[in-house]
C-alpha cells in the first residue's frame, strides 16, 4: 500500500505504508487486484491491521478516495510439481 505518490513521478517516490508481498498460494486460484486510487492531497493513512479480507471499498470510503482510475487483476497458483514426491538418495 502506497500513499502520496507525485503525479510527475513513479511509485518509488510515494509513502509505503504497507510493503508489497509477492503471491504465494499454497492450494486452489488466488486472485489478486492491484488498485490506483487519485488522492485529492496529501493525508494520513494508516497501516490496516489485517491482509486477508481486505476491503478495498471500504478502505476507499474511510478516506474518502473517490472510484478507481485504474484496476490490474490476474489469477495464480500453485505450479503443479513443486513441493511434490521427496527425492530418494
């Protein structure tokens, strides 16, 4: 999650408030969704406390984002094989 990112810039100029963790699904299709947000100015976002359930409507709401500008979602697995049968030595 990163905040306050100037619009002549990238994203490494913004206030990471929560750090990014790559996918790692153990069983079944993950999906994941990246969302950009126009904030209206700077303002203090706090950290929520929880990955899992996450409400991207609801953190919009709380403060006060407006619709989305722009959305990327993909789906992940698990690749068959990894972690599979143990090796015989």
């Amino acid at each position: 999650l990163v905040t306050d990112i100037p619009a002549t810039t990238g994203a490494s100029f913004g206030q990471e408030i929560v750090n990014y963790e790559s996918p790692s699904p153990t069983m079944g299709i993950h999906r994941f969704v990246f969302v950009l947000f126009r904030q209206l100015g700077r303002q203090t976002v706090y950290a929520p406390g929880w990955r899992q359930n996450f409400s991207t409507r609801d953190f919009a709401e709380l403060y006060n984002l407006g619709p989305p500008v722009a959305a990327v979602y993909f789906n992940c697995q698990r690749e068959s094989g990894s972690g599979g049968r143990p090796v015989r030595r």
